[in-house]
C-alpha cells in the first residue's frame, strides 16, 4: 500500500503506528496509515488481515 519513500513498516511489524497517515477522522475516533492499519483514539487497532490489537490502558489511572 505504501508508495513513498522510505517505505513505511508494514502492519505485521512492532513500529506500525509509525507509518504515514492517509486518512484521519477525528470526529469518528479513527485514522488509516498507509500500511492499512486502522488506529483508534483509544490505541486499539484493526490489521489489514481482520485482526485486531487491544487498547493499551495506562497502568496509573487517575483516580478522583
């Protein structure tokens, strides 16, 4: 998918979140990098192939 260079990691590697965003919907919570990774505001992620990485929760939370 990626047409630039350098290539950007593809999404089966450990830095995928380092590729280049291509599309960015705020709103909706949600942006596609260009190695078809689908991240979230909540850090979970949806791979090309279907499967998906759970949202990484801070270890100390804030509590009020």
């Amino acid at each position: 998918m990626c047409q630039h260079q350098p290539l950007c990691p593809p999404a089966s590697a450990p830095d995928r979140e380092a590729a280049s965003l291509v599309a960015f919907h705020p709103e909706q919570g949600w942006g596609l990098l260009c190695n078809g990774v689908v991240v979230f505001e909540d850090t979970g992620e949806l791979l090309p192939d279907g499967s998906s990485v759970s949202a990484r929760r801070d270890l100390c939370e804030h509590v009020a």
